[in-house]
C-alpha cells in the first residue's frame, strides 16, 4: 500500500474519492439485489421446467414398448434438432438469452411404410426435446447473472471493507497530521510573539 502524502491536497483528493465511492456504492449494492432476485427466480424457473419434463418423459415412457416394433428406420431421426432458437436482452447489466424455440431437421417419411403410432411418438419426442432445450437456455441465463453476481458482489465487499474504511482513515490521518501542525505553527507564532515583547520590554 503506497504511503499517502499528508498534504491539504491530498486531503482533498481523499475527500473525492470518498464521495465517490459513497454515490457509487448503492447502485452496486441496488444491482446485487436485482441479480438475486432474478437467480432466484430462474431456479424457480428450472425447477418447473424439469418437473414438466419429467412429466413429459412419463408420457414418452407410456408408449415406449410400441417404439420397439420393428420398421425400416430410426424415427428419432425425425426429432433430429437443426436450430436452437435464442434472443439476448439486457438485465442488471447482463446479456442473457431467451429461448424463442427448436428448429427440426424436416425428413419426409411413407406414411405406407411406417407404424401408426410414428407421428405421435415424432411429436412427443420433439415436445420432449424443446423443453429440455428450453431447460439449457434458462441454466445458460442462470450462469450469466450467478457470474456477474459474484463479480458485484466481491466490488460490493472491495468498497465496503477495504476501498471506504481505507479512504476514511486516510482523511483521518491526514487531519490529525495537519491539525498538529497548525497546532504547533500556533505555538510557535505565541512565543514568537512573547519573545519579541520581551525583547520590546528590555529595550525600555
């Protein structure tokens, strides 16, 4: 830590800093906040999503020893994703993304050549799969705001135990430093003064 000067323009200089720090603090602080509220809200997001997968999956698990019947193909290519769909919006300072939807690949197949139950399970699947994508996004949103809450949350610790009480005893000891010395520039201007009366008074 470099030593600071006792100086009335460093005081000053401290002084600013010291406003600007105070000004600036809580809209740190007031991000924080914000960031918490909506990590907390996408886990809450999460945990709904992955409860109606798993309703989801049940569904798929209901049908599943019909997806045994043998036939020319592999109908899980038909659910074969081409694009995942995603915008940006700005929260608390934050890109995060918003998922928008599933592009699939689009295969044409023989309704003659495969089982009835072929569009069902093809539609399932990809209901099954847009929502595990819709799951990905949203943990791709929870990282963003838990990454930059951490970062506001360590600036908010930097200002309030180091940044500010630092700055402070800073002007604290600089107006200890500058009290003495108007202290003894007081002293000394008093005896100065007393030996030029009593040189005044020898004279007489």
């Amino acid at each position: 830590m470099a030593k600071i000067k006792l100086t009335k323009m460093a005081l000053r200089a401290e002084q600013r800093k010291l406003q600007q720090l105070l000004m600036y603090l809580p809209t740190l602080k007031l991000k924080k906040s914000l960031l918490q509220l909506e990590v907390i809200s996408s886990k809450a997001t999460i945990a709904k999503l992955l409860h109606f997968l798993s309703q989801q999956e049940k569904e798929l698990l209901a049908f599943s020893d019909l997806l045994v019947e043998k036939y020319e193909g592999d109908y899980l290519r038909y659910a074969e994703v081409s694009l995942v769909s995603k915008e940006y919006e700005n929260i608390a300072g934050v890109e995060i993304p918003l998922f928008r939807g599933v592009v699939f690949h689009e295969k044409n197949y023989s309704f003659m050549d495969t089982p009835p139950w072929l569009d069902f399970a093809i539609e399932r699947t990809r209901k099954f799969i847009t929502e595990r994508e819709k799951i990905n996004v949203e943990e791709e949103k929870k990282r963003a705001l838990e990454h930059e809450l951490k970062e506001v949350s360590i600036r908010v610790n930097l200002f309030e135990k180091i940044l500010i009480p630092r700055t402070r005893e800073n002007i604290r000891q600089i107006v200890i430093f500058l009290g003495d010395q108007q202290l003894a520039a007081v002293s000394q201007a008093k005896v100065a003064k007393r030996k030029m009366m009593m040189r005044k008074e020898q004279i007489l």
